[in-house]
C-alpha cells in the first residue's frame, strides 16, 4: 500500500491532534500513575492516557515507518484500526 502525500499529512494530523496531544496535556496531571515504564498491564484510563502521552508518538512513527514495507493491498481503500 503507497500513501499518498495527501494521505500521509491528514493521518499524522488526526494523530496528533485527536490522539497525542491530548495525551500530553494531561502528563502533568498523571505524576503519580505508575506504568512501570512502559511494562505494566494498564488497567485504568488514566494509566492508558499517560502511555499514549509517554510513548504514543514512537509507536505511531514506527507503525507508520513499516507500512510502505507491507503488502497490505486487501486494505487498499478501507480504513483500518491497529490495536497493539
């Protein structure tokens, strides 16, 4: 599947305005929700909103980095929703 320009901007936008940057602007309030570093099984929206805001933006550039190496025709033309 080849993203177009067009595509590309309007995708990296709706995550980081919709996703990433809300994420963000609750860290401050977040100090004291203990993820482990990354490691633990989140069980709570505050624990899962301050993953998105800590590592959101690697896994969303390495997910969109592997896409131009992937043969996913069967896709070309839908939406699709990744769940890591």
């Amino acid at each position: 599947m080849i993203i177009s320009s067009p595509q590309k901007a309007q995708i990296q936008v709706r995550f980081f305005d919709d996703i990433y940057k809300p994420k963000i602007e609750k860290l401050p309030f977040l100090r004291d929700v203990d993820i482990d570093h990354g490691r633990k099984v989140l069980n709570t929206e505050a624990e899962c909103d301050k993953y998105i805001g800590l590592y959101g933006g690697h896994h969303f550039h390495k997910l969109y980095a592997a896409f131009p190496s992937t043969n996913f025709q069967y896709t070309e033309g839908k939406s699709i929703e990744i769940i890591d």
